[in-house]
C-alpha cells in the first residue's frame, strides 16, 4: 500500500508516549519511588529495600497489566470491527466479555465449578468468551444484516449479564464479594511471577493477529469478494473469534470486565493513521490502547487521595463520549 | 375596587384580633406542663423527654445534633400517638429485631425486610418478608398490619415512607447506628423501652451490660502489650477501613489495642489503595472483620494479602461466619463484641478462650 | 475458455423432487476477448447463473468449464487466477484509496503480510495508466464519485490478473454517461487485454452496441438462448420476455 515511512512514524511515536507514561506509572502510588527504584525493582530486586518491593509487588505487574489490558482488548476490537464491518463493534458490545463474566460467575458463585484454582478462573473466563464468540458467529450465518448481527451481540451482552445478576442474588455472600470486585475492574489482580504467562498469551493473540493482516484487509470487501480473492472467509472468521476470546479472556479472567476499550481505539487508530491496512492499524490499535489504559491508571493513582474511581468508571467516562462523537460523524 | 377592600377590612381586622386573643391565650396553659428530659449517658440521636402528658422522643442526628424527628407517646392529641399496645411490629433493620428479642418482644414481630439476614429463623407464617425500605411496594407492609414499622434512615426521604404515612402507617425511626460510641448504639434499648411500656427492664439490661462493659475495659486495660490492629475488607479495588472515630475505632481503643487508622479522621469508613493499606500494615500483628472465612479464599481475593504477617501468623478474625447473629445482636450487646477482643487480642487476661461472634479463618 | 456443459441451474430441494430449476443448457463456450452479457426478466436466474459460474452456488447438474477445468475441482486458491469478480455497487471504504483498492487486486500474488513488490507496483500503475485514473490514485475511495468508482473495482479485477473477470450488473446504478463509459471501456479491455468479459445486466440496449455475445434467459422454456452480433434485437427481446 501507499508510502509506509509515515506510518511507522506515527507508530514510533506513540511508542515513545507509552514508554514515557509507563515510567511515570511507576513512580506513582501510595508514595513517590524514584526512578532508580523503579529500575532496581525490576530488575535487580532486594525484597528488604520497601521502595522496591513496592515497585515489585504492586508498581509493576499494575502496570504491566495496564498495557497486556490495552494491547488485548484493542486489538480484539479492531479484529471484531473488520469481521462486522461495523465501527461499534467490540468484545464488550457484542458480548464477549458478558459470556466471559457468565462462566466466571458460574465457576466462583455456584456449584458449577470448572476448576477451582486460579487457572480455573481464566479457563473459565476464556472458554465463556469463546462460547460467547461462537454464539455471535453461528448467529451471522443466519442474519444477513450487520447491523441485525450488532444487535443480537447486544441482546446477548445483556442477557448474560442478567443471568450473572441471579446467580449473584443466590450466591453465597463470601463468592459474591469475589466477583463483586472483579466486576469493578482491577488492575492489581496479576501478580509478578504471572506476568509472563499473561503477556505471553496477549502476545500470542497479537502475533495471530498479525498472520491474518492479509485476509483481514480484504474483509474489508466484504465476504464474497474476500471469497474470490482466495480467502477461505469461514475459516478466518474462526480465527478471528479465536483470537478475540484468547486476548478477551485472559484480560476479563485477570482484571474483570472493561468496557470501550475495544470499541474506541480502533475507531481511534483509523482515525489518527488515516489508512485501512491493518498492518499499521494493528500496532497503532495495539499501543494506542495500551497507552489509553496506563494513562486512565495515571488518572486513578492522581485522584486517589480525592476520589477513588474504579477503572470502567474512567474508561466509560472517556469512551462514551468519544463514541458518540463517531456516531455522530459517521452516521 | 375601593368599595371591595372597605368590605373586606374588618374581616381582616376580626381574624387578626381572634389570633391576637389565642396568643395571649396560650402562655398559661403551656406553664402549666413540667418537661422532663432524660440525660443519656452516651448516645446522642436521641432525646427522651417526660411530662404528665406522656413521652416526647426526639430523634436527632448525633453529629450535628439536627432534629429529624420527633414522636409523642401518650395521652396528648399530639400527631404521632401510637397505641397502648404495639402488637405488630414490622422491623425493616435486624438491629431493630435484637433490641427488641432483649426486651422480650420477639414474638410481636410480624414483618421482616428478608428472612435471609435472620439469627435465628422466625415462624414464616406468622412473620411476613417485606423487602428492604428502598422497595417501593408499600402493600407487602401492609400485609404484616403493623401498628409501628422500624426503619434505619439511610434515606431518610424514602417514597414509601410518604406512602406509609398516607394510609396512616405508624413509621418510627431508629438511628442507632450513626453513635460513634458502642455504649450510645446499645442505649438505644431505653426507646424501645418507652415505646413498649418496658422502660425499667431496659433500663436494667442496658446498665447491666454497660458495667460489664466497663469491668471488662478496665480487666483489658492490665495489658502489658498493645498489638496492632487493621479492620477493613477490601472491595472494588478499593480498601474500606472504619475511621478513628467511627463504632468499630471506639471498640478497638477500649480493647486496649493499637488501632491502625485511629488517628484518620471520621466516623464512617475511609477508602484506601490497596498498595497503601498492604505496604504501611505488613507487620501489623492483627486483621479483623475480613470478608472470607479462610486463607485461602482470602489469597485468592489478592495473592499479596499473603505479605502481611497478620496472614502469615494466621492472625485473621472475622464475624462473617455468625454475620446475621452479629448484625442482630452486637449493637446492643457491645460488651460481648469487646469480650471477643479480648480473647483474641489479650488471651491471657481472659478466663474463657471461646468466641462468640468472631472466629479464627480457617487455613482451607 | 469458460463452457457450460448441461448445467442446471436453480436451487436444491429437500429432495431431488422439490429441486427448483430455473433453466438450463446444453453446451456454451466462451473465449478470451469475448465481452458476454447475460441477460433476463427479473427473478430468471441471472444472479444464481452468476453466483454459480464464481463458484459460490452449486449447480444442480452438469458443469462449468474453465480451461477445460470442472469448476468445482478448481481450489480456492487456484481459483483466484481464472475468476476476478466485480460487485455491482460499491460504496467506498474510509482509508482506502484507490491505489490502495487496486493494490487489493494483488493479493492472490502477495505474501502473508500482504507486501507488494516492484513487479506488484508497476502492475498497479499499469491498470491504473489503462484505466486513466491517474488523477485518482490517491483519492479516499469515499470521495470518488459512482463512476469513478466503479471503474476503480474494474481496475482492482484487472490487477488481478485473471483469464475471466465477472461483473455483476456493473451499470445498474450509474448515470447514462458512465453507463455508456463503462460498457465501453468492457468492450476495450476485452478486446486489448484479450480478456473474457461476463456481465449481467438489465441495460440491453448498451448490451447490443457494446457485447459481441449475449445469452438471454428464456425462463417460460427455461433454457438458455444464445446470440451472436450482429443481434436481431426484436428476437433477442422475444427470447427473454415473450410475446
């Protein structure tokens, strides 16, 4: 496609802004740590020094997790977009995240358990999310209209998160706390020594990702002419629902639901790289995400002494607005 | 239009002289009431306050002191005049049922907001669920015919209240639980005590508690060690721990324990960063009114509770296994509460070692 | 090039019974240079013609031959290098410039990344040069006009480098001047790139100055009737509707 230099332009930069705000991350808390403490507590830890325990424990896998978060569920979204052609799509809209929550209620607040352990609880979240994914695939076979498609996501979303609202009147008030704080969004589920497998799993879903750039380009055509251009359109729509739940459910599983995410930053990346390529589109998706979701943990650790806002608080209060104004432009 | 005001003037003038006249007419009847109010000795919502016409409760907000409302009981023709005999009783907030379980009124209940938050479970065909007060369906009270419906006022401009009053529902209002002082929550008996015709009893039982309240302040106050102690749940991402002036604050400074937040002030609950709370409290040596009753669903809530030696020491307590019980009946039982302190902060000054509210987390 | 070999065309039943066929032929073939124009009252069986000649209907017998190949054995893969496909409307999308839409025609020859090399490039600016959309190039498809834009997905089917490009009503929603300028520019590209051109189209008048052949759907007989030019137009016309 056409000159690509400014591009990866744009794409430095923003990784330049991300790198800046997640140092600056760092140093924010429930005190001020220096920046050689950030360093030390990465990478050359000493548990009896508390600036870097504090670093170690809290500072960075909040961070961290911030990012994988960003990463994730904007790249899902960008990938839900393309496979809806509609610009409103996203995990939580079409009810990815609600299915991700059902099996996460069901596993911690019922008798319906999958495994109790933590890696119960993103099994459970990932397998919700696919199930979820599924649903809304076999649903296109048999809806010819995108937007109808949008629709059942919604209905969906709803419906799942009305089935977690009984199992939350029965549940046993001691699982209910558990899933109460999940559903708030919390970046400080993730713990240091499981960072590598949450990163690892995001990065696995953005290199997929990164392998379909061809057919999700011609996507764009819509399926038929995707279909005469060599795209085996079925087998990329799984792909693409695939990947979705992977990076959706690892993130609902660790952090809880976030909303607009998803919705928002690609919708933002199209905007600011001004092309339909997702080759740039998925690096800008991906670190423009990242760097909505550390600067909205900036926001939080700045307010805190004031008000305490839970993250889908600030992610809503940011990407509601920034949705109706695309609605607005585009329709 | 001249001629329409000279009519109407000395209508005017009759009203104005006819009021003139009822003014000067009340001044002696009022003298003639002797207004007796009652000193509490700890709680400051409300106002007990004698005369030969009957009992004036006041309700009054222990902060500000600010008049919410007041109730007449008695002979008087004043508003709220309840019945002689209060047979039916519709308690919206348990606290109300173990005041009233003390006094020996158990079986006059005859609605509860849910069965679900009961101690101890209660007839259902005689006792009627009928929602927490922000359900606006006035017509599941009614069934229970109550001659007084107990609520808490956590808003205090409910809609059903208006409904209530409207079909001449007796409501009556029970602020105990916004005394700061554990003793002031408990006093709260003596209204129930007025309200009943059974003032000596309550005055009993609550004097009797309040000395034993004080022996066991004054047993705990031998102890050579204060431990520290941190209160609180974490919950939304957000660490809720009690302020230095708040009920639970005022309990742990007569258990003669070093308090965590004592000195944050307020009397309701601060909202702190996990981060905070974990790296300012990792050798605190006690953590109490947690949410879960074990270690591991604890951990499981945040792995990084496990830093705190309170976990590592398994010095974890809380109320959440006897929580309906607790809720029922701690306010006016504070001394047991303070009881459980004590075997678990100063075991050795204590005879027995057996909890009555709070137990140990288990380790599964 | 392309042959029909005792196709059936219609859609499947329950059972061989409730098979609907909307008509069939015996033999048609069609060369390279050929510009074919499909032709039928509404509801014949042209778009079920059309979707089952690109391969994404089945026939309910017979078959259709491309350089002696059953269709239905031709991969997907492989199948890009005979069909190119031009959709009757296109709307344009946010971003993609016509450059970029014709650089889309390249992808049976790109790699996983979908990179273009110089030889994709130049093919580009070819088709772009035959097409005279220089002016265009990076225009946000969006932006261009109907016209415009349908000769950019010409152009896109033309970058793709294909034996048969199938357009599907290509005039039905432009303007009597684009109308007359697409028609031709079929005729053109037909004749220069030695291509084989397969439209469908209500238009019949441009069919008869522009096509060499037509095929008319007679649905009352339920064959397929084919003419060369020059056409008898009153007997084409009596072919499709009768009377």
């Amino acid at each position: 496609m056409t000159s690509k230099k400014k591009y990866w332009k744009q794409s430095l930069l923003l990784l330049i802004a991300l790198i800046i705000l997640v140092m600056y991350d760092l140093t924010l808390g429930s005190y001020a740590v220096s920046l050689q403490d950030v360093f030390n507590g990465i990478f050359r830890y000493n548990e009896t020094n508390s600036e870097e325990m504090t670093v170690h424990v809290f500072r960075f896998p909040r961070v961290m997790t911030a990012v994988f978060a960003g990463i994730a569920l904007s790249v899902s979204g960008l990938l839900m977009q393309t496979l809806f052609q509609n610009p409103l799509a996203g995990p939580y809209v079409l009810g990815i995240n609600s299915g991700a929550s059902l099996l996460v209620a069901l596993s911690t607040m019922s008798s319906f358990h999958i495994l109790g352990s933590d890696v119960g609880l993103v099994f459970s979240a990932m397998i919700g999310a696919f199930g979820a994914g599924l649903f809304i695939l076999i649903s296109s076979l048999y809806v010819k209209n995108k937007i109808s498609l949008l629709l059942i996501g919604i209905m969906f979303g709803s419906f799942a998160g009305a089935m977690v609202n009984v199992i939350q009147a029965y549940a046993d008030p001691n699982n209910l706390k558990t899933f109460m704080l999940w559903s708030f969004g919390s970046l400080q589920g993730i713990e240091f020594e499981e960072l590598g497998l949450v990163g690892g799993l995001v990065l696995i879903g953005l290199f997929a990702s990164i392998l379909i750039i061809k057919p999700l380009n011609l996507l764009l055509l819509g399926d038929n002419a995707a279909h005469l251009l060599g795209i085996n359109v079925r087998l990329i729509r799984l792909f693409i629902i695939l990947i979705t739940a992977l990076l959706t459910g690892v993130i609902t599983a660790y952090c809880g639901p976030i909303a607009f995410v998803g919705l928002v930053i690609p919708n933002f990346a199209k905007m600011i790289y001004k092309t339909a390529n997702h080759y740039h589109l998925l690096f800008g998706s991906a670190l423009a995400g990242a760097i909505l979701i550390v600067a909205c943990d900036i926001a939080m650790q700045l307010l805190s002494p004031y008000l305490n806002l839970p993250l889908n608080a600030l992610t809503a209060l940011i990407g509601a607005p920034v949705v109706m104004w695309i609605i607005m432009r585009k329709f | 239009m001249k001629l329409n005001l000279i009519f109407f003037l000395p209508f005017f003038f009759l009203a104005l002289v006819s009021c003139e006249e009822k003014r000067n007419a009340t001044p002696s009847h009022v003298e003639s009431i002797v207004y007796d109010t009652l000193k509490n000795e700890y709680a400051k919502g409300f106002q007990l306050i004698y005369s030969s016409e009957g009992t004036i409760v006041n309700v009054l907000d222990p902060l500000t002191g600010e008049l919410i409302k007041n109730y007449s009981i008695g002979k008087g023709e004043a508003y709220n005049v309840f019945s002689d005999s209060l047979h039916n009783v519709v308690a919206l907030s348990t606290t109300h049922i173990g005041m009233l379980r003390k006094l020996g009124l158990e079986s006059r209940i005859s609605g509860v907001a849910s069965y679900q938050h009961l101690c101890h479970p209660m007839n259902i065909t005689k006792v009627h669920e009928v929602g927490d007060i922000g359900m606006t369906d006035p017509e599941r009270i009614l069934k229970a015919s109550p001659d007084i419906i107990f609520y808490s006022g956590y808003n205090l401009n409910a809609p059903i209240l208006n409904k209530l009053e409207r079909v001449d529902k007796k409501t009556f209002l029970i602020y105990d639980w916004k005394e700061t002082h554990p003793l002031g929550r408990a006093e709260w008996l003596k209204v129930f005590g007025v309200l009943f015709g059974k003032e000596k009893e309550a005055h009993h039982i609550f004097t009797e508690m309040k000395t034993n309240y004080h022996r066991i302040v004054t047993n705990l106050k031998e102890a050579k060690h204060q431990p520290t102690v941190l209160a609180g749940t974490y919950f939304g991402d957000v660490f809720n721990v009690p302020a230095g002036d708040s009920y639970m604050a005022h309990l742990l400074k007569d258990a003669n324990v070093n308090y965590v937040y004592s000195e944050m002030e307020g009397v309701g609950s601060l909202n702190l960063g996990l981060e905070e709370v974990i790296t300012k409290n990792l050798e605190v040596d006690y953590w109490i009114n947690v949410a879960f009753n074990s270690f591991k669903d604890l951990i499981e809530q945040s792995a990084k509770f496990s830093m705190l030696k309170s976990v590592k020491t398994g010095q974890v307590y809380t109320y959440i296994n006897d929580v309906n019980c607790f809720w029922e009946n701690s306010p006016v039982e504070p001394d047991k509460v303070l009881e459980d302190f004590g075997k678990i902060f100063h075991p050795e000054l204590m005879e027995e070692s057996e909890l009555i509210y709070y137990s140990r987390l288990a380790n599964q | 090039m392309l042959k029909f070999k005792d196709l059936h065309i219609g859609f499947k039943g329950k059972s061989k019974q409730e098979d609907t066929l909307l008509f069939k032929t015996a033999h048609q073939s069609f060369e390279a240079g050929d510009f074919v124009a499909l032709i039928g009252a509404n509801g014949a069986g042209k778009t079920t013609l059309f979707n089952t000649v690109l391969g994404l209907h089945k026939a309910l017998k017979g078959n259709v031959l491309i350089e002696g190949q059953p269709l239905k054995e031709i991969s997907r893969e492989e199948k890009v290098k005979f069909l190119s496909y031009v959709p009757s409307k296109f709307s344009g999308i946010e971003h993609l410039t016509t450059y970029d839409l014709i650089a889309l025609g390249r992808s049976p020859y790109t790699n996983i990344l979908n990179r273009l090399t110089e030889n994709d490039h130049q093919r580009i600016k070819e088709v772009i040069q035959q097409l005279d959309l220089t002016s265009l190039k990076d225009k946000d498809t969006l932006s261009l006009s109907d016209g415009e834009r349908q000769i950019a997905m010409i152009g896109k089917a033309l970058a793709q480098d294909s034996k048969l490009m199938v357009l599907d009503e290509p005039t039905a929603f432009l303007d009597y001047n684009n109308k007359r300028k697409i028609m031709y520019l079929l005729h053109d590209l037909a004749k220069k790139n030695k291509q084989l051109i397969f439209i469908s189209s209500h238009d019949i008048e441009l069919c008869f100055d522009y096509c060499n052949r037509i095929i008319a759907i007679d649905s009352h007989a339920k064959e397929l009737i084919h003419f060369n030019t020059p056409f008898d137009k009153n007997e084409v016309i009596k072919s499709v509707f009768g009377g």
